[in-house]
C-alpha cells in the first residue's frame, strides 16, 4: 500500500489529531485509545503519548497504513 501524505500547516500536529484528520480513526476518542493501547507506532517505535507532538519528516504507522508527513 502507498504511504498516506499528510501536509503540515503547522510547527506540528499532536499525533491523535493526525489519526483522526487522515481518516484512520473515526474520532478523537477512538484515536487516544489506539495511542494509549501501544497500537501506533512514530518512526518505528511503540507510541503511547497521544499528544505526542508530530514533525515533518515524521512516519506514523497504525492500523497497516502508513502516514508520512511533510
């Protein structure tokens, strides 16, 4: 599967939002619960801060899709 490209407007994006506004989680509330329960991974490692703060040149995986962001 092709990588999902996110574009950041911002200095970052807390990594819940990111689920959220790439569709990969429905809700805010659904995308904590993945970050709180070690299902999403930054750059190869086990994230469980769901406001961790996500950077360009960031890769995020969760769910077998991958989210690169610029």
């Amino acid at each position: 599967m092709d990588p999902i490209s996110f574009t950041l407007t911002a200095e970052y994006i807390e990594l819940f939002k990111l689920l959220k506004v790439t569709g990969l989680c429905e809700s805010g509330g659904m995308a904590k619960c993945a970050v709180s329960q070690s299902e999403v991974k930054v750059d190869g490692q086990v994230e469980t801060r769901k406001a961790c703060k996500i950077r360009k040149g960031q890769r995020v995986e969760f769910g077998g899709e991958t989210i690169m962001v610029q």
